[in-house]
C-alpha cells in the first residue's frame, strides 16, 4: 500500500468513522454507497487533502467518481500532483 493511501485509509478509519460503526476501511471500500462521505465529512476530506497531503480539489473534480473509494482519490491525487 502507498504512503498516500496508508495516509488516506488511516484519516477515514479515524475522523469519518462514526463511533459505533463496525467499518473497517481499505482501498477499495465504497465511501458513497456506503455513507461514509456525506457534505460535512466530504469538505473534512477535502481540507485534509489540502492541508496534509498539499492537494487543492476543484469544483471540476468534486465527481462521485472520483470519491467512490480511497484507491480512486488517490489516482485523482496523483494525477493533480503531476500537472
């Protein structure tokens, strides 16, 4: 597993996670489909990216897609790092 998605995988098990929840969290698990990313816990992903990870997501790329598992934000990342 990559450092960024160690990293990424790491934040959503321990700050969107709701206590209670039995949600272990990999690269591959559905944060939509499953609700782990609503609007609030979205912009906390979103200002993670940007602060720990020095990422800035545009509107353009507030996709569903591109949110849809930890494996597709970190391909997103990647790829706006390259540019």
């Amino acid at each position: 597993m990559s450092d960024i998605t160690q990293r990424l995988v790491d934040f959503i098990q321990e700050h969107l996670v709701l206590d209670g929840d039995d949600v272990k969290v990999d690269e591959t698990t559905p944060l939509l489909v499953s609700g782990l990313l609503d609007s609030l816990r979205t912009a906390r992903l979103l200002n993670f990216l940007r602060k720990d990870l020095g990422v800035t997501i545009s509107a353009a790329r507030l996709d569903p897609e591109n949110f849809r598992d930890v494996a597709a934000i970190v391909t997103m990342v990647r790829e706006l790092r390259s540019a």
